[in-house]
C-alpha cells in the first residue's frame, strides 16, 4: 500500500502535485488546507482522503487527529504535534512546523512530510508512506 501524504497547503500547491500522485492508494492531508475547495482537485484522482483539521483551516468539521491502522500498522495524524507520543502507534505524523520529520524520540517515530507552499528552511515537499503487511513500513520525503 503507497500513502501519498501532504502538509499545509494554505490554499495552494503547484499544479504537478496532483499528477504525483495519482498512483496513490489514499491520500493523508495533515491539515492548514484552508479553504477545504483547494483539496478538489485530490478528490478528482478517486482515492480514499483522509483531512485532519489545521490551526489555519475553516472547515470546523475535520478532526483534529485520527488514528488509522494500515496493513496491520496504526498510525496516528494531526496537524500539531503532541506534547507526548501517544501509546500503540507505529508513528505520529503531523504538519504546523513547515520542516520534514523523520526521529525516534519520546518512544515513537515522528514524521512530517514538510510543506507544500511556505517551508521553512528546506524545499517544499511531500512524503510516500510505503507499507508491507507483514514486513515493515517506509517514509520517504520527495521535494517538489
């Protein structure tokens, strides 16, 4: 199973993300999408999308986390990342900061995909959240 994951896109991305994505088996939005029409052309590829809601975001109806579970892996997503790692999670994933994240720290691997529109010292980026039943998962962060 292939994730594309996004952060803080802040009512714009450049007009290829769709397209690199189109190979997606779902798409994980970590919030600051702003105005929820920006994530339209996502919905036009026909994956599954799942949306956390961001600090700047105005569609009060996402959630401020999930947790997920994948290919017997479970994962937990929001825009902030938590004070402490929540028990039971292969990972946490989270946007806000505008900087790609890849560490162990507090028992739990963070991750990050980093941000479409305004990084903050790295190139804008997404991730490819590859997983294996029963053989292990992959973060790869691929700069736009």
């Amino acid at each position: 199973m292939r994730i594309a994951v996004i952060a803080d896109t802040h009512d714009e991305f450049p007009a290829t993300l769709p397209g690199r994505l189109k190979d997606a088996d779902e798409i994980w939005h970590l919030g600051d999408v702003c105005a929820p029409d920006t994530l339209a052309e996502f919905q036009l590829l026909g994956k599954p999308l799942q949306v956390v809601l961001g600090n700047n975001d105005r569609n009060t109806g996402w959630p401020l986390e999930l947790k997920l579970e994948r290919e017997g892996f479970k994962f937990y997503l929001t825009h902030i990342p938590p004070r402490h790692a929540p028990k039971g999670f292969a990972a946490i994933l989270h946007g806000h900061t505008h900087v790609p994240r890849d560490e162990l720290g507090a028992g739990a691997r963070w991750l990050n995909p980093g941000c479409i529109t305004a990084p903050r010292g790295f190139p804008p980026s997404f991730a490819w959240l590859t997983l294996q039943k029963g053989r292990g998962w992959q973060w790869k962060v691929m700069p736009l």
